[in-house]
C-alpha cells in the first residue's frame, strides 16, 4: 500500500463539526426488521446456513438458547427502561401469544421473555417490532442496552434526563458495522447526577452529568465489569460536553475492535483493556481515538434540556410513593423478582393511562416504575394497582431490595437454582421479620447477572462435594455497592444452598445489633473481621446426617444436584471466522466519506486502505490462515497467492489498488467508492464460495 499524504492538523471548528442536518438520526424500532429475521430464520431451516452462522445472527436480535430442549429466550431493548402504555401493551399480548412464562424485568432495565418454540421467535419478533419495540443488539458482541438512573426525568437532584439521553445514546450506533461483531459485549450507562444511580462503575462506559466552570456536560468513566473478575470503572475524562457523547462511544468500540482478545472471550471486556495497559496508558489510548472521532461527524444531536438541581437528595431506592420535581408523582410497583403477568401489565396500563400518567421505567431492581402521575390521583392509582396482588410500599424491610437472576430455571450455564431460592426466601417472609432493610443479590453462577458482587449481601452458586457426592452451594459477598467508589462485596463463606436462607438471617440479625450509628454492611464487616463471619455461619456446616439428604436437591428441584461448571454464555462464543472483518470492511467505507466532509484527505485514503485490508483478511481467514506478518503487503501478497484461480477478485484487488494511488495524485474519487464496492462484492462472493457467512451489515444513509 502507499503511504499517505500530509493535509497538516484540523482546525478547531472542524474537530468539533455536528453532523449535518441531512443526515437522519437511526430509529429505535424498525417495524419491518422482523423480515431479516424471518429470512434468516428461513435459511436455517432449508440448510443454507449450519448452526454456527444462525446463532451468530439470532443473538443479534436478542434470541438466546435455553437450557431446555428446543426453547428460546428473547430480550427486548428498552434504553433506560422507558415503557410506554403502548408498548407495555404490546409485551403483554406478544407474551400471552408465543411464551409460556411471565414477562421478567431484568437488571438490565430489559424485559426477557422465555420458552419460546424457534419459529415462535419470528413471530414473537413481529408481534414486539409492531408494537414499538425492538430485540435488536439486545444481545450478542454489540452495544447492549443503555441503562439510567431509574428516576430519570423526575428526580429532584438531577441536572439533565438521563433516560433521553440513554435512548439517544443507543440509536446513535445502532445497526452500524463498527459494532455488531466486537471482540465481546459492551455495556452502557447514564446517570443524571454526581449521585450516579446508573450505576457507572460496573459497565464498560458511564456517563456521569456534571457542572463544570458554568458548562453543563459528563464525567466519563469505563472498564468496569462484574463476572469473574470484578473490576470498578476508571475516569477516562473528567469533563466533555454532550455532542462530543457519540465519539466517546466510538473511541471505545474502536480501541475494542484493535485491541481486545478475539480468541479468549472471557477475557475480552474492556475491563482487561485497562488491566493490560493500566489506566494511565488505557486513558492515553482513549484520548488519541478520542481526538479522532471527534473530528468525523456523527449523527445528528439536538441540544438536552438541563436544570439546576431542586433538591439535594436522590429518591429512595426502591422506594414506594415518591414526589417528583414537577409537583407529580412516582409510583415503584415491586413485582416478586421481576416477573409480573401479561394481565398485570395490560391492567397497569389502563389504570396509568386513566390517570392521565407519563410512561412506565423498568429499574435494576427488577421493579416497574409509573411515572408522571397527578397527585390528586395518586391515592387512587395505588390502590388500584394493589388490588392486582401487586406490592407498593415505603416500609423499610428487609426483602425490600432482593434482585436474583434465573439460573438453573432458564440458563444453560447456570450451576443452582438462583430463582428458586429467591422465591423461597419470598414466600417465607416471617423468617426475615425485624431485620433491616439491604441489598440482597443471587447469582446462579459467577457470570454476576443477579449483581451479587454489588449486594449488601450477595450470592452466587457454584458446586462443592459433600461426602464426595456433588451438592449445591453459595458463596457470600459482603458490603457490595456501587455507590461507594464501585466497591466490590468482600468475598465471605462457603454455604449450602439449603442453608443460604438461613446464612442470610444469622448475618443480617448480627449486622443490625452489632452495627454502629451510620455504619455501612462494609464497614461493619471490616471492623469485625471475616473470622467474625465465620464464626457466625460455623453452625451451617453440611453433614451426611440422614437428615441432610436435602443438601443435594436444588430449590425448585426434585432430581438430585449433578456437578456443574459455569461456562461461557452463547454471547461469548466465537462469531463464523470472518464477518468482523466484513463489519470493519464496511465501517471503514463509511468513514471516507466522513473523512471527506472536513476535507481530511489524509483519514479518507487511510479509511480507503483499511477497506481493502479489512477484506483481504477475511479471505485469508477464512481460507484457515492467520499470518504473523501483519504488514499490509504481506497480507495482499498471500491473497493473490491463495487465490491465483480467482480472477474476478484479483482483477477486482488490482483495480481498487489502483484507484487508490491515482486518488493520491488527485484521481476520481466516485470511482475510488465504486471500485470498493466492487471489491467488497467480490470478497463476499469468494468468502461464501468457502464458507457460510452472513454478509455484512449496511447502514442507511
């Protein structure tokens, strides 16, 4: 390849040019998307595609496998767990129609909905994009679901709605190339206040609104993540103003598309991006791309509406009844772990929509919030929405705040019964009577979907033998939170599972009558020394007593426990060879006319450049080689080596080789793009002649 010109730096105006007014912002739901899905879906079933090419796809529309046979979880896309009536509607109908289970809130402000047949997933998909909502990237190696805090909007102590901000946030990379096939999922959030309940500490990206010398903009943080390895997110940038949001996102995606471990997915998370280079030089890194995207435009951006701050304190969380900023009211409706029923819902809508209210929030305490009602109606809606079997209360107690994933009961890598135990701590609330209110959270496994690393007390299930026979457990987390610095729960004793109940009792009674004034779960916990807690949980060690049998069945189980180890889930599972480099392929052609707008020359032919290479790897790849010379003259010389037969492609190569150096002398620049595409067409051609592999993705203009 040649080597490119020099155009000197860019003026300030041009780093910071908005994108221009003829560029239309990406929908949130498309309402025919679920035609790409049935076609896909189509393919699959004649054989065209084999399973590894389908399940690469699927995930891409929020489709997982469950742990039972020939059954489909699919998850809805709610930035900032905004529902409307409308949509809340439309979930409650598309799941009475195609799911044998409840709709589940999770703590991903998502709704996920279970025991789908595989062509019920088609349908089910029609039914939601119709209704206004979307699966896609609720899932796979993507831009997740951008959460908020759950007050956004109404919350007197924030400076800007965090929740719009979260929507827009998703739309701006949705179904763009540069971030279908990552190395690995990224997760996203928005916090209205320094207060951060969006908790930004525990994703990859935090946006945190600030006031700074009289400007309004964000804190910006990442590389955080729970899982197997919890780590708490670092300040890339201690101020940045709202339009400069999108190329944030985009230095991120793009320093994980360069640097992040393909191979090893479960060590692919931005997290170990700082944790190889160490934060000092993860923030170098980060400000270069940074500085980059910034120049390029991006989708359009309308100004947010701020406000100064009325008040000093956040709602409580989860809360009951709850005033908001504009004189109204919140009202935090606690579904037992998150399930509420297709009736509930349908009904919750009409009593919303009779009270003139707002919209509905899903939070990441599994909870539904109904914003925006009248005071004057307040009462009223409450306690219609009782009279549905439905909790609403400001009384502290002490399963105010119990969050648990699904585990066994729908995951394939979940090793106990998380859910299970959570509803047996549910449904026998008189064994927590008298003890305080905190943050209890199960996790079937380490994988940290129930969060139990940022529980007061938290647990999560693995497997441990019992007279050599394998037997359920947990491990304790104490004096987890995300307020305080992303702090990680200390971790604490081993439990069976039959006794975790028990465990919870003994150590949240010690806790409220040894704790001093103010003192936090963590604090009591390091005063008193992990010794303590042993001490405390000895009696609950497991015996062969005949009395014991039970140790070795799962709640919500009747066969006995069988030895499990949590794996990967399907989203970490490598993609079909290639199609990364389809995506990069594609990111890059978009960007020369990104480059081109701002008259950066020199980014354009390198955007041109990394096209051709981008593909001319996938061939490589997927003829079954890496090569470890990655120069880019090495790489085109083993394309023509490994497909000398191919004619058409390497006259294709040669032509958009050529465009190119002519470009750098002043050449056509339409023929440059056409050449391109050509070249992009004849690499698809190629790579489908040797293996099956969607085609890249295109965004519109």
């Amino acid at each position: 390849m040649l080597d490119f010109p020099s155009t000197g730096e860019q003026s300030d105006a041009q780093a910071t040019k908005p994108a221009p007014d003829s560029v239309a912002p990406e929908p949130l739901v498309r309402a025919d998307e679920y035609l790409e899905y049935r076609q896909a879906l189509a393919r699959f079933r004649s054989g065209e595609w084999d399973a590894d090419r389908w399940a690469t796809f699927r995930l891409r529309f929020g489709v997982y496998a469950q742990k039972q046979a020939e059954k489909f979880m699919i998850r809805a896309k709610l930035p900032g767990g905004r529902l409307s009536f409308a949509q809340a509607r439309a979930v409650a109908r598309a799941n009475r129609d195609h799911c044998g289970s409840d709709p589940h809130i999770t703590t991903r402000q998502n709704f996920q909905f279970y025991f789908l047949s595989l062509d019920g997933t088609a349908d089910f998909i029609e039914a939601l994009n119709k209704g206004g909502l979307t699966t896609r990237e609720a899932s796979g190696n993507t831009f997740r679901n951008v959460t908020a805090c759950p007050f956004a909007g109404v919350c007197p102590k924030e400076h800007v709605d965090a929740g719009e901000v979260a929507e827009r946030l998703s739309t701006t990379w949705l179904r763009h190339p540069l971030v279908q096939h990552m190395p690995r999922k990224f997760k996203a959030t928005v916090s209205g206040c320094a207060q951060d309940c969006g908790a930004s500490t525990i994703d990859d990206l935090g946006f945190i609104a600030i006031e700074r010398n009289g400007k309004q903009g964000f804190r910006v943080t990442a590389g955080g993540g729970l899982g197997n390895k919890p780590i708490a997110a670092v300040e890339i940038a201690a101020f940045i103003e709202e339009f400069e949001m999108a190329a944030v996102q985009e230095a991120l995606a793009r320093l994980h598309q360069r640097f992040s471990n393909r191979k090893r997915k479960m060590q692919s998370r931005i997290k170990f991006l700082v944790e190889r280079f160490g934060a000092e030089k993860f923030v170098e890194l980060f400000e270069e791309e940074f500085e980059r995207a910034k120049k390029l435009s991006q989708r359009p951006w309308q100004p947010l509406d701020w406000r100064q701050p009325t008040g000093d304190k956040r709602p409580p969380l989860p809360g009951g009844r709850i005033d908001q900023h504009d004189g109204k009211v919140a009202v935090v409706i606690r579904p037992p772990l998150g399930m509420v029923s297709s009736d509930q819902l349908e009904a919750l809508a009409d009593i919303a929509e009779d009270a003139e209210a707002r919209e509905f929030r899903l939070e990441r305490e599994q909870n539904l919030i109904l914003i925006g009602v009248p005071q004057v109606q307040a009462d009223r809606v409450i306690s219609k929405i009782r009279a549905l079997g439905l909790e609403i209360t400001n009384e502290k107690e002490a399963l105010g705040n119990l969050v648990s994933c699904p585990g066994t009961s729908t995951c394939p890598i979940g090793i106990t019964n998380s859910n299970g135990l959570a509803e047996d701590i549910l449904g026998d609330r008189d064994f927590f009577n008298g003890l305080p209110e905190t943050r209890i959270r199960i996790s079937g496994c380490h994988n940290s979907c129930g969060q139990h690393h940022i529980g007061e007390f938290g647990l999560h299930g693995l497997s441990k033998k019992i007279g050599g026979q394998p037997a359920p457990y947990y491990q304790l987390h104490l004096g987890g939170s995300y307020e305080h610095d992303g702090a990680v729960g200390l971790p604490g004793p081993f439990v069976p599972a039959r006794h975790a109940k028990q465990a919870l009792t003994i150590l949240i009674a010690d806790y409220r009558d040894t704790r001093l004034e103010n003192e936090a779960v963590r604090q009591w916990v390091e005063r008193l020394g992990m010794a303590h807690i042993q001490a405390l949980l000895q009696p609950l060690g497991a015996s062969l007593d005949a009395e014991e049998e039970t140790l070795f069945i799962d709640f919500g189980e009747s066969d006995p426990f069988t030895s499990a180890v949590a794996g990967a889930g399907e989203c970490a599972s490598p993609v079909v060879v290639g199609e990364f480099l389809a995506d990069l392929a594609e990111a890059a052609t978009l960007n020369i006319d990104r480059a081109l707008e701002i008259d950066d020359w020199t980014e354009a032919l390198r955007s041109a450049n990394a096209t051709v290479i981008s593909a001319a790897r996938r061939l490589l790849l997927v003829d079954q080689y890496e090569p470890k010379d990655a120069s880019p003259d090495h790489i085109l010389a083993e394309v023509r080596a490994r497909y000398s037969l191919d004619q058409a492609l390497l006259t294709r190569l040669d032509q958009v080789l050529a465009s190119v150096a002519e470009v750098q002398s002043g050449g056509d620049l339409d023929r440059l793009k056409a050449d391109i595409r050509s070249w992009l067409d004849a690499v698809t051609v190629a790579v489908e002649a040797k293996v099956s592999i969607p085609e890249p993705i295109k965004v519109p203009a």
